[in-house]
C-alpha cells in the first residue's frame, strides 16, 4: 500500500486505540516528504491549481496523534505544540538563510535552497516556499500555503493559510511576484507570476478587483480569484452603488508589468 492510501485509511480510521507507533512510522516518513519537497498541499497540474486533499489529511492525522510537547530553547524559553511538529531543523546543507531574531519555521513546512528568511517571520506547516524567495520582517506564509520562485515577500505581509475545508485551495503566489509591505492575501486567491502589489493591497476571495487597463472587474476563474499574470496593482476604491457619496475598498490594476516596474522592485543581489 502507497503512502497516500495509508494516510487517508489512518485519516478514516475510527478506532483509534493501539498501533500508536505503527501511524508514527507512516506519519514520520509523510513528514519526511513534506519537508523535503516530493510531496506538497496544491501543484500545478497543466497550468491549474489543485489540491492535493490527502496531503491535507496527513497534516491533520499528525495533529490528531500528536502529544502536546515541551520545546526547550536553551535560554530558559520554552513553548508547548505538537510532538508530530516541532520547529523546523536547519542546516548548512538546505542553504537557506534564517536571520537571527524570532523566526519560526514549523516542521512540514518545504523551504528550498536560497531562500532567506528574515526576523520575525512564521512559516507554517504544509507551506511552499520555493528558490531565491526573500520572506521580509514580520511576514506570515500561512498553513499550505504555495509562494513560487524569486518571489518577495515584504516587510508585514499576511498569506493567509488554510488546513480545512479539506478541499479548499491555499493561497497560492506563483514565481516572481513582488508583494509590497502590509499586503494581505487571503482566502485561496491565486496571484499570478510576474505580479506586483503595491504596499498595502489587501485582497480576498471576495473583494472587487477593477483591472483599469481593460476596463472591467475580475470575475473568478472555477470559483477562485485570480490576479492575472503581471499585474500592477493599487489600493483604490470604488463608489457604494446606494450611495455614491461614499466608497468601498477595490483594488485597482493600474497597467501591466514592464520594464520601468522591473527596475522598481528588483532584489539587490548585495543583499543575497
């Protein structure tokens, strides 16, 4: 039997009682491809998103057979979590770059080589981050969440992170995307690679999105809210249709990325 099918017949599993380390075994070797990549929450399947439901199911096995767990920090800090997911190792070979100074990176979460991490951050489980990603000061990359390669990810940007419904995809950022501090992201949405957002943008499944360029709103794409591949977009507003005296928030794509948007948020390679 393959790993996924163990994991969704432990997922179904009633009875719980007994053959304790038997689903340690299964979830540990799970865990183990979690964190290395081979496995993950969404991929893109022919240019679609979808989600990979049993990978979803694994990580809540691992909380359901969890113990709660004390974590020393050696300095006389200690926290208390799952024991199926303990902070995230590091070392010199996964060529990642975690500044010091509060950052948290939990166990499940696939971190890839060149990616830097800087204080504080949060990475949670189920999460993606891919090659040459620079995750800012206080940024989140919530549960299951999928950021792609070459993205930035600014200083206080929230991506929202979801675990269940089992069936709901993540957040999803693909490659060589410029997220501006103070940006939100939550609900699912699917930001397409190339994009920019200007610092505090703030988007869900639900906000009105007005491209400016061609002169209608976004409509949803099979249900999800999709930033088109190089977008720039702005924090705006919109007048309230009962009132036009007063607006409500809206996003608006401004023009579509070019080269004068490239020189305006390239990475300093000092910095790497």
């Amino acid at each position: 039997m393959d790993l996924q099918n163990k994991i969704c017949e432990l997922y179904n599993e009633l009875d719980e009682s007994g053959h304790y380390e038997e689903r340690l075994t299964i979830f540990g070797e799970f865990i183990f491809r979690l964190n290395e990549g081979l496995i993950r929450s969404a991929e893109q399947i022919d240019g679609e998103w979808v989600v990979n439901e049993w990978v979803k199911k694994g990580i809540l096995l691992g909380f359901r057979i969890g113990a709660m767990t004390e974590y020393p920090s050696g300095s006389g800090y200690s926290f208390w979590d799952k024991s199926t997911f303990p902070p995230k190792k590091f070392t010199f070979d996964s060529h990642v770059r975690v500044v010091p100074g509060g950052t948290s990176v939990r166990d499940g979460a696939y971190v890839a080589h060149s990616v830097i991490i800087m204080p504080p951050s949060y990475i949670n489980v189920g999460a993606y981050v891919d090659e040459g990603t620079l995750i800012d000061s206080h940024a989140l990359v919530g549960s299951c969440a999928q950021v792609g390669k070459n993205c930035h990810v600014s200083a206080g940007v929230m991506i929202g992170g979801v675990i269940e419904p089992i069936g709901s995809k993540p957040v999803i950022i693909e490659d060589n995307v410029f997220l501006g501090g103070q940006t939100g992201l939550y609900e699912g949405i699917i930001v397409r690679k190339n994009a920019v957002l200007a610092p505090g943008t703030i988007i869900s499944s639900s906000t009105p999105v007005y491209d400016s360029v061609n002169g209608k709103y976004l409509e949803k794409v099979n249900g999800t809210l999709e930033i088109p591949e190089g977008a720039v977009l702005v924090p705006g507003s919109r007048p309230l249709k009962s009132n036009p005296a007063h607006q409500l928030y809206c996003p608006i794509i401004v023009k579509y990325r070019d080269e004068k948007t490239d020189r305006a948020v390239v990475l300093e390679e000092i910095l790497r």
